[in-house]
C-alpha cells in the first residue's frame, strides 16, 4: 500500500494515472459505440438517432400521460354517475312508499263499499211494493238517483262512465225502481269501481318495485365500478408528473366574481385614478403622469 501511494506521489505516478485515465476514457467511448445501434456511426446519425429517441420517449410519456388523465377522468364521471344513481333509487324508494300508501287507501275505499252493499242487500231483502211508479212519483225516483249518483261521483264511488249510464239510466240504472233497489245498484256500483281502483294501485305498487329494484341493482354495480375506477386512478395519479397531479377531492371552484356593491369609491382609489370634477361626465385619468400633473 505504501508502495503504491509512493508510486501516484511522485512523477511516474502521475504519467501511470494519466495513462490509466486515458484507457479508461477510450474504454467508455467504445461502450457508447457499441451501445449505438447498427449503422449509426457519423455524428450526424449520432445526432438524428437521439432526437428519435427523445421523441419516442417524449410520445410515449405523453401517451402514458394522456392514459393517466383519462382513468382520473372516468374515475370522476363514474363517480358522478353512482351519486346520480343514488339519488334516483332514493326518489324510487319513495315513490314505493307513496304507491303502498295508495294501495291501502285503496283496499280501505273498497272494504267501506263492500260493507255497504252488504247494508244495501239487508234492506234490499225486505218485501219491495212493485208495479210502475205514477208520473210525480217517477220523476221524484230519477232526481233522487241523479242526486245519490252525483253524491257517489264526488265521494268517488263512480267513475265518469257509470255517473253517464246513471244519468242517461242505461245499462242497468232505472229511474223507475224503487228507491231501495236504485241504492243497491249504487252500492254495486262502487264495489265495482273500488275494486278495479285497488286493482290499478296493485299493479302501480308493482312497477313501482320493480323500478327500485332496477335503480337498486344499478347503485351496486356502479359503486363496484366506482371502486375499481378509483383504484385505476390511484395507480394512474401516482404515474403523472407531480405538477400534473390532481387529488380526487380537488375540483373546479367557480371564479369568484366583484359585486357591484364590492366596488371600490371613489375614496378608496389611488390619486391618480380620481375622477375628474368640471366636465360634463367623470372620467377617469388612467396615466399617472395625468394624475401628477393635476
């Protein structure tokens, strides 16, 4: 050891490591030669071959860029399209409950009709006078059906086309029955019309399910596509550039734009942008030299 540092001390020394140097030199420059491709040895190949490479370089950054911002991208719109999703199952959730509910006003409508007609057929059993009624007597029985017909419309007992064959008397509604017959084809009636009312709120209910179901099923595949897109950004976040790096949670703020009433007086502008005073309309100096002459 001694030996050595006594031999790079002294003046052969430096000519052995200048020499060693210079091997070492050449001995880089030949790896670099080697390293160039087939048939690129004049400078001017030397210089064309590496602007190639920094463009194949700088086209497949900027493709990996480009492939990174649309993960984040799609990320983001999938993430908007599951809160959207949400809020429609929400909304059909609700028009569950609504549809239920009228189900049950429904079926309640129709118990009260059925009990009714149960009432109507109890009165109804009992011995009825028949024969024709006489003139006066007639027209009293057809305003007494118009006004209990009316009454059943409005209680929603009857729909428009019963209220029209009660009024016109076709279809089974005679003004010549005895009163105690024309309410029982009025309790019928309504049972009728009651029943294919529930019938209708039933199959709303239905379709009203099945819709949340399918907004429900939506929500689920969304959110599973929500987390695998997240991840996707993540990985595709970390591989941008750090300038180029945008959080999940940043988002476009709107500019913040000055209300009329956050202008600045007149007192609150610097000299040289007072108004001026004497002329038929204020105008403002916008040079400073204005502003120091005056």
């Amino acid at each position: 050891m001694d030996f050595a540092l006594a031999l790079f001390t002294d003046h052969g020394g430096r000519a052995a490591a200048a020499i060693w140097a210079t091997l070492i030199l050449l001995a880089l420059i030949a790896l670099a030669g080697l390293a160039l491709p087939r048939g690129v040895h004049r400078p001017r190949q030397i210089s064309a071959w590496l602007a190639e490479s920094a463009a194949q370089k700088r086209a497949a950054s900027e493709s990996k860029t480009a492939a990174a911002t649309e993960a984040i991208r799609y990320a983001e719109e999938i993430t908007v399209a599951a809160q959207g999703a949400a809020s429609t199952a929400e909304r059909r959730r609700e028009e569950c409950q609504e549809a239920q509910a009228r189900t049950q006003e429904a079926w309640q409508a129709y118990q009260d009709a059925d009990a009714a007609l149960t009432r109507a057929r109890r009165a109804a059993a009992y011995a009825i006078p028949s024969g024709r009624p006489a003139g006066d007597e007639h027209a009293e029985r057809a305003q007494s059906l118009r006004r209990s017909a009316q009454a059943a419309y409005r209680r929603g007992d009857l729909s428009d086309t019963q209220l029209l064959d009660a009024l016109t008397h076709r279809n089974g509604w005679d003004a010549a029955l005895h009163p105690i017959e024309q309410e029982l084809i009025l309790a019928r009636a309504a049972v009728s019309h009651r029943f294919a009312a529930y019938q209708r709120c039933l199959d709303a209910e239905d379709a009203a399910w099945q819709s949340a179901d399918v907004a429900t099923a939506a929500v689920r595949s969304l959110r599973r596509e929500v987390t695998a897109a997240a991840a996707l950004a993540d990985a595709a976040r970390e591989a941008l550039p750090q300038q180029t790096r945008r959080s999940p949670q940043a988002r476009r703020s709107p500019q913040t734009r000055r209300s009329p009433q956050t202008r600045r007086s007149p007192q609150e502008l610097p000299g040289w942008a007072q108004p001026t005073i004497g002329l038929g309309n204020s105008r403002l100096i916008t040079t400073a030299g204005a502003g120091t002459s005056a």
